[in-house]
C-alpha cells in the first residue's frame, strides 16, 4: 500500500515537471528575448563607460539568443521554399550593422524582431490551446452497464447501442440518448448555452457536455470518432490550417519583395556614393538603415494573427469556420438565402389553434383526441399530444385500438363511439369546408396544416399546426438588411405557404416548391445578377445549394450531409449566431485592412527619412519592428468580445 502511496507521489511530481516543461518550451522564444533584452543592458553599460572589449561579446552572446529561433526559422523555410523570406532579410540587417561597428543597433534589432516574433508565436500558441482546452473536455473513460454491473472502459471501446452510466458532475463521454434518469445538462461547450439544460428520457446528449444533479443511463448512439465534439475539434483544426486568400497574397508577395529589398540595398551601398558623394561609410549605413526599414515584417503580421484570433473567438462562441477564407469570403456577402424548415423555423410542428362546437363537452373532446393521437408517432400527433398535455390536463391516455390509414388520419371507438381525426379528404371535403363559418381557409392562407375531428359522423372541431418561426428570426433579417444585405427564402414548401413566412418575416425575395437542384439554380442566378451569395440551410436537401453557394452556412444540429458541406458551422442552433458572424467577419477585414495600410505608411515614411539621412539606425529599428509589435496586438484584439 505505501508502495502504490509513493508511486502515486512520484508520477504527480512527474506530471508537474512535465507540465512545467511545456510551459517552458511554450515561451521560450519569450524567454529568449527578454535576455537578449538584458544583455543588450549590460551591453549599453560597459559600452558607454568604454569598455568594447566587455561590451562586444555581451552583444554577440544577446545576437545568438535572441536571433537563433528566427535565423533557424528563416533558414529552413528558404530551404524548404527556395526563396528568401523576411527572417533571413533581418538576419543580415543585424549582421551588417555589427560589421561596420554598430553592435548595438544591431542587438536592438534583434531583440525587437525577436520579441514581435515571440509576439506571433503566442497568438499561435493560443490558437493551439483552444483545440486542447477542447481535447481536455472529453473523458477518456465510461462506466459501460453488462448484465446490471458497472465496468470502467475506454470511450474508444464504445459501440453504438451500449449502456454507459453517467453520475452527477461527471461529463458524458459520447453521443447518445438518455434510456433513464433526469438532469440538468451543461451544454455551453458544445452548444453554447449559458444555463443547463433539463434532460429526460429519450432526449439526446452530447460527449464533452456535463451532467448535472442527477444519475443518468445512456445509449450510445455515436462512436467516439463520429460525435459532435470529435467533429468540432476537427473543424478548429482545418481551420487553423488553411489560409485566407489575403494570407495567401501577402505569403507570394513576400519572396519578390524581399528580393527587391535586396537589389535595392545592393544599389544604395554604391550609388549614393558616387551620385550624390556620400561617404562610403554613409553610404554602407544608409543601405543597412534600408534593408532594416524596407523590410515588410509588419505587413506579413497584418493577416495572419487576426485570422487566428477571429476563428479562435468564433469558436468559443458557437461559431466554427473551416477556414480563414470563409470568415474572409463572408465580409462581402451581398445575399444571404435562407432554407425554411429547420433554419428559419424551428423544423418541427406546433399547434397553434384548436376550434371546437359549443355542444361538444371538452372534457370528452379533449380525452378522445389525447387517447388517438397517443397511439402515433406521426410529427402532427406528438404536436397535439404535447399541447393537451402542457394547456388541458384531462389525466392519462387511454390506450384503444386505432385504425390508421397512412397519410390521411386515424379513426377508432371509444364508449361505442366512433371518433375519426384526419384530413379533410378523410372527414368529407365539403363538411370540412363549411365548418365554422368556411375557417378553415383563413388558417390556410396563413400556412397552416389542418387536423379535423368527428365524432359519429359530425365534425366536432379541428386543429391547427404550423412549423412556427425561429423568434430570433426576424431579428436576424432585420439585422442583414441595415448593413445593405438582402434576404432571400428557397423553400421546397408550397408557394402559399412561403408567402407566409415571406411576409412574416419580411424577406426581400422568396420562392417555394423548390427541388434541391432547384436551389442550385436558384442561387447560380443571384450570384450572376448581384454578387457574392452566402447561403444557410440544415438538411441533405440544402447540400448541393451550400456547395454552390460562395459561403455555405449549416445549422449545428442539421444533418451531417450539411455539416460536411458548409464551410460556417452555427453550433448553437440560434439564427443570431448569423449576425455575429457577419459582424466578427467585418470587424477581422476592418483590423486587416488597418493593419495593412499602417504597415505601409510606417514603411514608405521610414524609407523616405533614411533616403535624406535623418533616420538613425536604432531608430529605424524601433519604428520598423515597433509598427510589427502593434499590428500583432491590434490582430489579437480579436480574442475578445463576441
């Protein structure tokens, strides 16, 4: 027992010193500057007070700290690219200055370049950590249920259709659906969600989520390399990866400038002097001064930290970009086409009208239809059985014997009484028709789905469902249509129906009864008549017009057709996510664009300073790598906020 104690003692120890080690490792390029930093002091000192021969080796010793990690760098992308970069172009600034006797600005450079770099590498880092933060969320063993008797396992172990117990406080290892038990379940890394959710029997739940105050047994529904957690961690991942087309720009652009650089250096060291009879030494400082300022360190740090600050910020809010390019692409979304079922409505059913005769007793009433309907599993039934449950308490079902004929309605006897719930082709057109006063086509023309009930041969009342909208809907839509971005509806609905939610919700152009190759169309046209079309849907039928589209959307709890296709993922199933897209798109290109512009004014001044020699080295180094320093922070300034 004090055997297993100890070792217990040593392995925490282990798994401290490990994690201090990353740690370490994570910042030692920090860590590597900042003693450049002191040394250079020290460097200063012995300098100012004469002493070059202390002086000199201090800041040979800060040149090999500071700059190894940037010089080894630049030296295996040129050899891996065969083409010269901005690593190497500042290697040989530092070089040349100690070689014509100016240590000093030359550890200055390093130091400052070292410290942006370090700079760029913590946004990675940090970009890094949200994919492991994920990773950390999901458990790596489940308690599976054999025959009533717990055993521990790997999730990795898992098959679909096993039994996992899942305990108050504990996270739930993979996707199923709950066989037993009631809770309250932690979403908010998955979904979103800032409160818990209450759970019950037969509602699904998602690995990485976490289970609140009450015991749960689970079915598994997915393997652990197919849940919704697995496939989030592997979007963050792909994103990180793929460049914006800015990115790409700014990465091709960078070899032929940085040779243009140096053809410009290789000019200044001779021309100057024998043009406008600058002094050789002169001349050889101004081409160094050059190559310092000319350098486009701070324009290739305009893209890339933003980029992965925003998809880093995207993903601790419910939003998953599969890469900068789609985050890019969003900014000039001239159309947004909405599908209809499950994106701008909720996708299911709700009742939202029940008529019945004065004469009918609507205890019966309601006892009848709760007793029918309970016995389907038809979407318009567990509507109405829902509504009665929830607003007419009228006690527990009773089980009878229905007669259904699909597709038109249910008929069955209860106390010798015949009773029949269905459409109006199943009740008797006309009857259906005339009933109160010909109502039933006033809530037609407001897209709703009509269910009659007849008891004997009279019909007794009818009820009405619609697939009601998202409220945050037209919230959303009212948003697209204040920044000049219209809205358009594809729907494979009726037209009258799509009319109704068209109206509802006030979308600029809307088409129903459309097949999903004729959303395809659809979309080819609006993309010709007015530009870039961003497209959101949620089911199989949506696939091929996301793919069409310029940006394709899914709803997280879409199909996974959908998923696959799109290239933004809304993981909470909230239309609103929509609009912080957009607003997270625009504020990247903004910070971008600043970024870009302010990397070349600092340039263009700084050049044209050195050109009538009133730039000093030192400080076309504080400006050059100072103007580096301040685009990467402003890029971070996506971090924040949502």
């Amino acid at each position: 027992m004090e055997l297993n104690s100890a070792e217990k003692i040593s392995e925490t120890r282990s798994s401290q010193n490990h994690e201090f080690f990353n740690k370490w490792i994570e910042h030692i390029e920090l860590v590597n500057a900042l003693i450049a930093g002191i040394l250079i002091g020290f460097g200063w000192f012995y300098n100012s007070n004469g002493n070059e021969a202390i002086a000199i080796p201090i800041f040979i010793l800060a040149f090999v700290i500071g700059g190894y990690a940037k010089a080894k760098e630049g030296l295996e992308e040129t050899i891996a690219d065969k083409k010269l970069n901005v690593e190497l172009l500042m290697v040989f600034a530092a070089i040349g200055s100690a070689l014509i006797g100016y240590w000093e600005e030359g550890a200055i450079l390093i130091f400052i370049f070292a410290l942006s770099g370090a700079l760029e590498t913590y946004t990675m880092n940090k970009s890094q950590r949200e994919i492991l933060a994920l990773m950390s969320l999901q458990p790596e063993e489940a308690m599976i249920l054999v025959n009533g008797e717990e055993k521990k396992v790997h999730v990795s172990t898992l098959n679909i259709g096993d039994t996992i117990l899942v305990k108050p406080g504990e996270r739930i290892p993979t996707d199923g659906v709950i066989l037993s038990g009631k809770t309250n379940i932690d979403q908010s890394a998955i979904t979103g969600e800032s409160m818990p959710v209450e759970k019950n029997k037969s509602d699904e739940v998602f690995a990485g989520t976490v289970n609140g105050n009450g015991s749960i047994t689970i079915s598994v529904m997915k393997k652990s390399t197919e849940t919704m957690f697995h496939k989030i961690l592997e979007l963050v991942q792909s994103a990180q990866s793929e460049k914006s087309p800015s990115q790409q720009f700014i990465e091709k652009f960078e070899g032929t400038y940085v040779k243009a650089v140096l053809i410009l250096v290789g000019l200044m060291m001779v021309v100057p002097h024998f043009a406008l009879g600058w002094s050789w030494n002169e001349t050889i400082y101004r081409a160094l001064v050059l190559m310092v300022v000319a350098s486009p360190c701070a324009l290739v740090a305009s893209i890339m930290p933003a980029t992965l600050s925003a998809i880093s910020n995207g993903a601790k809010n419910g939003l998953l970009f599969k890469g900068g390019i789609h985050l890019e692409k969003l900014n000039k979304t001239d159309v947004v086409v909405f599908d209809k079922t499950g994106t701008l409505t909720k996708g299911e059913p709700s009742v939202t009208d029940i008529l019945s005769i004065d004469t009918i007793d609507q205890n019966e009433f309601y006892k009848a239809v709760l007793a029918i309907e309970n016995q389907s599993t038809h979407p318009l039934a567990k509507a109405i059985v829902a509504k009665i449950h929830n607003e007419f308490p009228v006690g527990t079902a009773e089980m009878v014997s229905v007669d259904e004929k699909s597709g038109f309605g249910v008929s069955a006897v209860i106390d010798d009484i015949t009773w029949k719930i269905g459409k109006a082709d199943f009740v008797g057109k006309e009857k259906a028709k005339v009933f109160q006063d010909e109502v039933s086509e006033k809530l037609s023309k407001e897209g709703k789905t009509i269910v009659y009930i007849v008891r004997e041969s009279e019909i007794v009342g009818l009820i009405a469902l619609k697939d009601v909208v998202r409220k945050e809907a037209k919230e959303v839509i009212d948003k697209l249509r204040k920044i000049g971005i219209k809205t358009v509806m594809l729907t494979g609905d009726s037209q009258s129906t799509a009319e109704v939610i068209a109206k509802e919700l006030n979308i600029d152009m809307f088409k129903g009864e459309c097949l999903p190759e004729g959303k395809v169309q659809e979309i080819k046209k609006l993309k010709e008549k007015y530009g870039t079309v961003t497209m959101i849907g949620d089911g199989i039928n949506d696939a091929p017009a996301l793919a069409t589209s310029d940006v394709g959307i899914a709803m997280g709890e879409g199909t996974d057709v959908a998923l696959e296709t799109a290239d933004i993922i809304l993981m909470k199933n909230e239309l609103l996510k929509l609009s912080n897209a957009v607003t997270l798109s625009n504020k990247m290109n903004r910070i971008i664009k600043q970024n870009i512009v302010f990397s070349m004014s600092v340039i263009a001044l700084l050049i044209c300073s050195n050109f009538f020699q009133v730039l000093d080295l030192p400080l076309g180094v504080i400006g050059h790598e100072g103007s580096t320093i301040l685009v990467i922070l402003n890029g971070l300034r996506l971090l924040k906020g949502n």
